[in-house]
C-alpha cells in the first residue's frame, strides 16, 4: 500500500487479540467523521505496556487480515511489527510518514488516552507530527484543551470524534473469556476470525 495516493489517513494501533467488531466500528466510524481514504491497522509487537500478548504476531496478523478482508479501505501496516520494540506511537507515526509522505495522518485513540497523554512518552512529538482522532463516548467528559497547561498546542490538533454505541464496551478479553467458557462469540468478531480461532484453538489454553 506503500505510495498509493492517500491524502488522510488514520492510524489505528491494538494488539488485536483478537480483531472484534469494536475495532471494525471504531475504524469506520473515524472514516467517515474525518473523511479519510483510508485507515492503516497498526499491530504491535512489544508494548511498552503490555508485557506479553496472549497471542504470536503470526496468529494476531492472519487474523486481522480475516477482519478487514471485506473493506478495501482498511489495510495492515507491520511497522511495529518489522522493527524491534520497545515501540512508542511518536515513533511508530514518523515511520508512517515516511511512507506515506504527502498524506495527513490522524493517529485514533479513545477518550481514556487523551486523559493520560501528559503521561505519554514524547506526547508532544506525537501531536505535532499529526492529528489526534479521539472517540468520545457518551458519558465521557473529555475537551480538546483540557492539557493545553502542560501541552500547550495540543488543542488545535485534537479532533473529537462522537462514537456513542463505545458505551457498550467490546474488549478482546471479553471475547476471549467467552471463548473459554464455551460460549459463543458470534456477532462479536468476524465470522472468518471466529473459524480461525475456532480452527487453531488460538485461546485454548490459559
């Protein structure tokens, strides 16, 4: 996808273990509210807060794939991927930006992030080298100039995105939990995701 003329693309960074429908909704959502051409699925690799994913990249990668196979406005960077971690999003947009040079990035992230961005590695450099797409929920109380104190700027690039049905909270553990409880997942992520995990006994085992 490296080149392709895109002109506003949004970056939306998970473990994505699993994909479920809230990432698909969130991505959707953002696209239409800020127009963008296109939205890049950023997974990764070694988390400076996380310290294990429950998952192999391997798995985690074939079944994002599965997940976005059906919009061709949706398509997987391995950025975090390909280099070693630790990975902090300032960094992991500049290499973006490399590659797509001529596009406006707006780098997604939920309510809860933009309430502890003055707590972020090197938030400044993030905010300046790109929008941020934040979800607001509907019983979030988030501005875009609640930081300007401590990161001043921020609020001319911050723009709020309204994603009410977040509310209803779909988290990769929740899935995950039904999974092992015997319980269906149906609805919750996408069907293909739901035959794979199902295939590979992906969450068998604690």
């Amino acid at each position: 996808m490296v080149g392709l003329d895109f002109r506003r693309i949004g970056i939306l960074g998970g473990t994505f273990d699993p994909p479920h429908n809230g990432h698909l909704i969130l991505a959707q959502y953002t696209m239409e509210a800020l127009n963008l051409d296109h939205v890049l699925f950023v997974p990764v690799g070694d988390h400076p807060f996380k310290d294990v994913t429950r998952t192999s990249v391997k798995h985690r990668l074939v079944m994002l794939q599965l997940a976005i196979a059906s919009n061709a406005r949706f398509s997987i960077s391995d950025v975090d991927v390909r280099r070693p971690g630790p990975h902090y999003s300032a960094d992991t947009v500049k290499v973006i930006q490399e590659e797509y040079p001529q596009a406006q990035l707006f780098f997604v992230m939920g309510g809860d992030n933009l309430r502890a961005l003055p707590s972020w590695t090197r938030a400044k450099d993030l905010y300046e080298a790109c929008r941020l797409a934040v979800m607001k929920r509907s019983d979030e109380d988030i501005a875009p100039d609640m930081h300007e104190a401590v990161l001043p700027g921020l609020k001319d690039k911050v723009d709020i995105v309204d994603a009410p049905l977040l509310g209803i909270w779909l988290s990769s553990t929740h899935v995950i939990e039904r999974i092992r409880a015997g319980k269906s997942v149906r609805y919750l992520a996408p069907d293909p995701v739901v035959e794979y995990i199902r295939e590979h006994e992906v969450y068998n085992h604690q």
